[in-house]
C-alpha cells in the first residue's frame, strides 16, 4: 500500500511537472506566434520611401524624400554635408505641397530661425547649438 502511495505521489508530481512545462511551452509559442503576426503586418503595411541624392560640388548632398505613399509628392528636401550632417536649410511640406516647416542646420545641429506654418498662426524658433534661444509666435489675419 505505502508502494503505491508512493508510486501515486510520483505520478501525480509527473504529471504537475509536466502541465507546467505544456504550459511554459504554450506561453512561449503565443509570444512568437504575436511576434510572427506583429511582424508580418509592419512587413505588409510598411512601404519604401523615395529618396533623391544629389551631390553638389560644394562638398554638399542635396537630399529629397518623398512621401511613401505618393512618391512624386516632396515631403522634405535640404542639404547633408561632407560628413553626412544636416547642413543649411530644410523645408517640410504637407501633402497638399503647402510648407510645413522651414529648418535651419549647421553640421548637424539646429541653428537660426526655424519656421512653422500651421493654418491660423506662424511660429518662429531660434535656435543656437539645438537650444531654444527665443519663440515668437503670430497669428495670421486671411482676409
């Protein structure tokens, strides 16, 4: 009796053990499963963006980014230099062509007056080594 009680205790301990890894296993699968689908719909839903290089014989890259889904419609344009920094001015544009930002850089770092239009006011930005230096903002009067 005190045999099978034994034999019992072992197979009821197998059995526990074996339900905790089925479930560690389960677990893990539904993490790679999630992972699997999360990144099959980035691979499906993800588009590659236009991008025109130009070099200049200044030393500077002119570069045009597109938008990913219209790829004949400039989403941004400006200048990298020599050492691949963004360098002198950037513009942004929505995807109506209307500017959206106008950016100064000098060898990678915001510096000068940025400008952001939005519909009803204009913000002015100064910059100085990427630190905010004064901000202005105006409103626009359409009549």
């Amino acid at each position: 009796m005190l045999r099978e009680r034994k034999k019992k205790v072992k197979f009821i301990t197998l059995i526990k053990v074996l339900e905790i890894v089925i479930i560690k296993i389960f677990r893990d699968m539904k993490t790679w499963i999630s992972m699997v689908i999360l990144l099959l719909g980035l691979t499906v839903f993800s588009q590659e963006q236009r991008v025109d290089f130009e070099k200049l014989n200044n030393d500077f890259i002119k570069a045009t980014y597109y938008f990913a889904n219209n790829d004949s419609m400039i989403e941004r344009e400006g200048f990298f230099n020599k050492e691949g920094k963004l360098d002198s001015t950037w513009v942004s544009y929505d995807m109506e062509g209307n500017k959206t930002t106008i950016a100064i850089y000098k060898n990678g770092k915001k510096d000068g007056v940025w400008t952001y239009f939005k519909k009803d006011k204009l913000s002015l930005v100064t910059y100085k080594d990427n630190e905010i230096t004064n901000v202005e903002v105006k409103t626009l009067v359409v009549n």
